[in-house]
C-alpha cells in the first residue's frame, strides 16, 4: 500500500547521526503518515513545489502536509525543493520548472510587470503582515532608515528585501546613493551580519533572526526596519502555480490548496507537530529552534485580526490593490498588474474549512 511521501532531492544534505529526540519525532512522524486513513492505493499526479527558502520551520507545513497524507488526498505527489528567496522561487514556477510555489507577493507584482504571459497566479495567500525588514544588530547603531546612510547593507540578489528595496527606499525619504550595498549568497547573509562584514542586512524576519541565533546573536540584540511600519502595507508569503499548470491540470490545483490550508490551521494550533514532520524528512533540523521559528512566524505574519476575520488563503482584494499600486509606484514599473491578474480565490476550500 503506498505511502504519501516527500521526495528530497539531490541537494539534500547527508544525514548526520539522529540524536534520541530526531528519532521519536521521525517515528512520531512516520506514524501519522502511515496512520492516515486518506493514504490508499491510486495512482498520483507528480508535482513539484519549490519552497521559500531553504527547509526551516517557515516551511514545514509542506511537510506535515505530505505526511499526513493531504496531498495523496489531494491526487498528488509533492517533491518539495528549497530555493534561495522569493525571486527565485518565482522564476522556477514562471519557467514551468516547479508547478507550485512558496514565495512573496511583492515580488510577483514586480515580475508580472516585466512578465506577464508567464507570471504565477496566487492561489492562496497566507501571510498578512510582511516580514520584509532591514536587519542590523543593536552595535551599529541603526534604528531609523536615516541611520542606514553611511552604511553597508548586504543583501542577496534574489531576496525580496533588496527587490523592493527601492520602494523603501523613496516610502523614507532615504538617500540610496549614501548607502554601499554589498550583494552576499543568500547562504552567507547572517554570517556577514555577525561578523561585522557589512552592518545590515535585508531578509524577512524570521529567517535571519533564527538563523543569527544559531551564529550565537542574542535575539535581544537584533533590530528590525520593517517595511510595513514605513506605509509599505504588502501581503506577503502565499501559494503559486503555473500558468502550465493551470491550463492542463486545473482540476488539481484546488485539493493542493486545500492541503495547505488545512496544513497551516493545524500549524497554528501545533506548531511542534509541524516541525516534527520537517524533521522527519531532514536530519540535520535543529527541533527547537525551528518551533520556535515557526511560532514567531504565525504570531508575527499569520494570526491577526485579517486572518481570523478572513480565514487562513484569502486576502482583502483592496489591500492588495493597494500594495500593487505602491510597489509599481515606487519602482517605476513599466506597467501595474491588476488584482485580478495576479490573484484567485476559486480554489480555496469553504470559509468553515480556513478558520482559525
């Protein structure tokens, strides 16, 4: 009898040694995978998703999605793939490589101006306060924009931080030509950070301050520009998927959002169990550490009002409209994608089903 499965691929890391705690929650996971009543003998489709980042707590509902056998209900079979950031992950899914992906709204609006017989459609959206920030640590002495002048900014090319950087850039009024930006991998950023080799970084903020807390920076001495506290009011993170896609499997594509829906309600009520799943898969997951992500990221960008309003997947129509307006604005695109071009709401399962 088949089990719903998560296919890693080549860029997978070799498997260090599992401590006691990898393995009771690999075998905590397993079970449920085995468990699931929905996991039964059919033949799937094959489908590829490419994540946000690289496999961390900020994703690892994908994985509990895949072993709790949601896709298999669904008709699927996810091979789930990190990317390096929103730009990325945008581009694998517009060149048909990917089928689905996790990646940053505002970068999709940037795309689809330049883009627009191959740009993703949004089919689910998820965070609704964007983690886009600037991050320094408390020693350089930045806490306004202004204080970036002057300065070294690192930033990796594909992060959505630094694409819209110059939306931030005229929201504050700040002067680009004063601030020496460095471009770094996007493996190397808290590195850089922590060393001292540049004095802030673009990122989102759950990523590079857990990420800093592995290179020993106390989250105390962390400090965030939020592009949302400078009139930046971007949706963020949700799910893509290909104009391919769309035209030949559409009648996937809601039983894939349904799974990650349900996926991330049950996220919201367990983030523990979610990570499990993640490490399961993964060996070399820090389980700690990534609950601990995970449960700043839903407290930060996915529970508020919006979302108990609204539902885990939908989003306001005119906020976004709003969001679309200030990032064509700001970065001068040569046209500004519409709503309804970038966004749909026919997939999403049943408001009673998105709760939380």
């Amino acid at each position: 009898m088949p089990v719903s499965k998560t296919i890693l691929t080549a860029a997978t890391p070799l498997a260090k040694p599992l401590s006691r705690r990898h393995v009771l929650l690999a075998a905590g996971a397993a079970s449920v995978a085995l468990a699931s009543p929905a996991v039964h003998a059919q033949t799937r489709t094959p489908i590829r998703i490419t994540l946000n980042a690289p496999r961390d707590g900020s994703n690892a509902a994908f994985f509990y999605a895949a072993a709790k056998g949601y896709f298999a209900e669904a008709g699927v079979e996810a091979t789930l793939d990190p990317s390096r950031g929103a730009g990325d992950s945008i581009q694998r899914v517009a060149s048909d490589t990917y089928d689905f992906g996790f990646s940053d709204f505002t970068v999709l609006v940037q795309f689809a101006a330049r883009n627009p017989d191959v740009t993703p459609m949004a089919v689910a959206a998820l965070y609704t306060r964007s983690p886009i920030s600037i991050i320094s640590l408390a020693k350089s002495g930045i806490s306004a924009p202004k204080d970036l002048e002057g300065k070294k900014l690192g930033a990796p090319a594909t992060d959505a931080g630094f694409l819209l950087l110059p939306a931030f850039v005229q929201s504050t009024g700040i002067d680009r030509s004063k601030i020496q930006i460095e471009t770094i991998d996007l493996t190397l950023r808290e590195a850089a950070l922590a060393q001292g080799r540049v004095d802030a970084v673009t990122g989102f903020d759950s990523t590079t301050l857990f990420n800093l807390a592995r290179v020993g920076i106390r989250k105390e001495d962390v400090r965030f520009l939020y592009f949302s506290d400078y009139k930046l009011d971007f949706y963020s993170n949700g799910l893509i998927v290909s104009r391919k896609f769309l035209r030949e499997r559409e009648p996937l594509i809601a039983g894939v959002v349904a799974a990650f829906v349900k996926a991330w309600r049950e996220t919201v009520a367990n983030p523990a169990a979610t990570v499990a799943a993640l490490a399961a898969s993964d060996a070399l997951v820090d389980v700690p550490l990534e609950v601990e992500r995970l449960t700043w990221l839903l407290s930060h960008q996915v529970v508020n009002e919006e979302s108990k309003r609204l539902g885990i997947g939908t989003l306001d129509p005119a906020r976004f409209a709003r969001g679309i307006d200030q990032v064509a604005g700001a970065m001068e695109l040569p046209r500004k994608p519409t709503v309804a071009e970038l966004w749909t709401d026919k997939y999403l399962p049943a408001p009673a089903a998105r709760q939380i």
